[in-house]
C-alpha cells in the first residue's frame, strides 16, 4: 500500500507527538507472509518533517522448550502502513492509565539498553536495525526459560518530529488469529497483531536522556502483566517516584477535570473534600492510589471525564503511588502571600461564611476573628 493510492481528501498530515486518547484502535493484522504488518483502513500520510524507523521481530512460543527468535531480515519499509500501525500504537499507549515512569539505572552490565543507545546515538556506531536485532537477542536472553505462552512480535520503533520529538518505543505485540477472505472469496484464518492485547511497552524520550539526565524520561506500561521482569530488565528503569510530587500532579488533576467541567462552588468543594477523605485514608494505609477506583470513588456517575484527565500525557501521573498526606492539604485549604500580607484558609470558610469575597471589590472579609487577633489589630489601628 502506497500514500499515493490515498484520494487527496484523505492524505491528514501525520503528526508525531499523538494525543488520540479518545480514538478507536483499529487491530493490526500481519500479512499472509507474516512478515508485514498490515493495518485496516490507512489513512495517515507522514509529514515531510516526521521521520520513522521501524522493526518487529518474531518471538515464537514453544509447547516444550525455550521460546525461539526470529530475527527479520531488514527493517520495515517507513510508508503508510508503518506510519498507520505506529499512530495507532502510540494512540493505545497514550490511553493506557497505569504507567511507570523514571530513568535508567546505572548499572549497564546488568541493563545493556543504555549502552546500546549511546552506541546508537552518540557513538553512531550502530544503525537502527542493528540497535533493533541486539535488543531482540537481549531480550531472549533475560528471558531465559520463562517461556511465553504465545507467539509474541518485538516491535521497536524510532519516531523523530522536528526539533522537539525523538522517541523510541519497545513493545511485545500478541500474535492473535483472525477470520479472513481467501482469492476464492472464502474464510481462512488469518494472524494479526493484537494491540489491545499489548502488556509489556516502553518509550524513552531520546532528546530529554541526552539533554537532561534527571528527568523522567523513560515510561512504561503496569498492571496486567506489566511488570515482567525480564521486560523491566530489559527498559532498565529506576522507578524515579516522588510521592508528594506525584500527590500535587494528582490534586493538580483533580483541579483540571473541576474547572473542565465547570463546576459550581458547592460542587466543586463537595469534589476536593470526597478526594482529601478517599487519599487520607489510603496514605494512613500505606495503600498506593490508581485512577480507576479514584475516578469511580470521586464520579460513579460519569467516572470517564476524571479518568481521561488524569490519563493525559502533559500531567504525566504515576499510578500506583501511595499520597502524601502533606501535599493533601491544598484539597481543603487556600493560602496566598503579596508583599504586605499571607493568607490560610479552610475551604469550608467560604461556605460557613466566615470567609467572604466581594468580587466588585475584589477584596477579602474575614469575620468571627479571634480574641487575640481582634486585640493586636486595634493595637494597631488606634497606635
């Protein structure tokens, strides 16, 4: 399949940094070759300024010995039905809401992965679909006997955008089978790549590793089989969370999805303090938090609108930590400074009505002072 087969009106611009969390994830079918990948209905040209590379190599299932690899024998071709199968894979991992994120470790005869990189990267000592091959053999390596329960493809993937994307994405694809036409026009079955049963997937952000070597630029996909060793050896990530800081992007979230929705002050409050009581409890429990009972406790209603919000990819939230009891506070307090004075407060002042804001004035009442307060001020006042 050629873009040049696509009519004009179908020729999108295809972009590189994807935020489809809302879009249906076509299957990826392989070829009748199986060597392939074949998406349904192509419909993404690239952008003259996007750049993909692209391998899969096929790992294949044993009922009585080790899992076997078959190393393909070139890269796939950059055109539509790459650019297709990759859009729609990052779209998946983009929607998925558990996801570790944190940097590599130090230690690169455990890890290789970060030695390949810089062999790739900086050396230039290593193409792409060499880069691809050692990480495949690697791979079966920290495999071992663990052997899979089904044939699985290693998809490794190199998207580049302009001056501001540079992503690598490693992933095991589930080899799944289908119902197709034959020539004769009857049923055969036919292999495909199950993405929506992909469980073990990374990306690394090339550019934030080399430029800023502190950052979280490594994700990975937990929960549901996740977090399988030999595929966390394989990423080499050092789990890089910082619960208070992951407890503020959380409550920064919830802040989102409340002005998102636009809701009224009662509401609005009534939210903050469900959220403060549901955290509270699991951080005297030494319980982590994760997005789907959060979102279910806090909306039962509509718990979908929360769940795509947290899920957004600029919050970069790590599901599974336990929160921090101290970054709960903003969830019912308010506190300001400006030169000349600083400011605390419940939220529940507001409603008590010990708490007032004059929006004509633009101005702060406070009433129901305290005794000690109420004598310093007219101290002041008639000094």
């Amino acid at each position: 399949f050629k873009s040049s087969m696509l009519p004009a009106s179908r020729r999108v611009a295809y972009r590189c940094v994807w935020r489809h969390t809302h879009a249906t994830i076509a299957r990826s079918r392989v070829s009748p070759d199986n060597r392939a990948p074949v998406c349904s209905r192509p419909r993404l040209a690239p952008m003259d300024t996007s750049t993909l590379q692209l391998a899969l190599h096929r790992l294949r299932a044993q009922p009585h010995g080790p899992t076997q690899l078959d190393l393909a024998p070139q890269a796939l071709p950059a055109d539509a039905m790459g650019h297709a199968l990759i859009e729609r894979f990052s779209a998946l991992y983009a929607a998925r809401q558990a996801k570790g994120f944190g940097r590599f470790v130090e230690d690169d005869a455990a890890c290789p992965l970060p030695a390949l990189l810089r062999r790739h990267l900086v050396e230039q000592a290593m193409d792409f679909f060499s880069l691809s091959q050692a990480l495949a053999t690697t791979l079966l390596q920290l495999l071992g006997d663990d052997a899979l329960a089904d044939d699985q493809h290693f998809l490794v993937a190199r998207v580049q955008h302009g001056e501001t994307v540079d992503f690598l994405f490693v992933a095991l694809i589930p080899e799944a089978q289908g119902i197709g036409f034959s020539a004769e026009h009857g049923l055969r079955a036919q292999p495909y790549l199950d993405l929506d049963g992909i469980r073990l997937a990374a990306r690394i952000d090339l550019r934030a590793w080399q430029n800023d070597s502190e950052s979280r630029y490594l994700s990975f996909l937990k929960g549901r089989g996740g977090d399988a060793e030999f595929f966390k050896r394989l990423i080499a990530c050092q789990d890089a969370a910082a619960p208070r800081k992951e407890t503020q992007k959380l409550i920064d979230g919830i802040a989102q999805y409340a002005d998102s929705g636009q809701l009224g002050p009662d509401a609005r409050n009534q939210l903050f303090e469900n959220a403060h009581r549901y955290l509270e409890t699991l951080s005297e429990t030494d319980t982590p938090w994760h997005v789907e009972p959060l979102a279910q406790t806090l909306c039962p209603d509509a718990p979908q609108v929360l769940r795509q919000t947290l899920c957004r990819e600029d919050l970069a939230l790590q599901d599974g930590c336990i929160p921090d009891r101290r970054a709960l506070r903003p969830l019912l307090r308010l506190k300001a400074a400006a030169p000349h004075w600083k400011l605390e407060f419940n939220r529940s002042g507001l409603r008590s009505g010990d708490v007032q804001y004059d929006r004509g004035q633009d101005r702060i009442v406070l009433s129901n002072l305290p005794e000690d307060l109420r004598r310093a001020l007219q101290m002041e006042a008639g000094a």
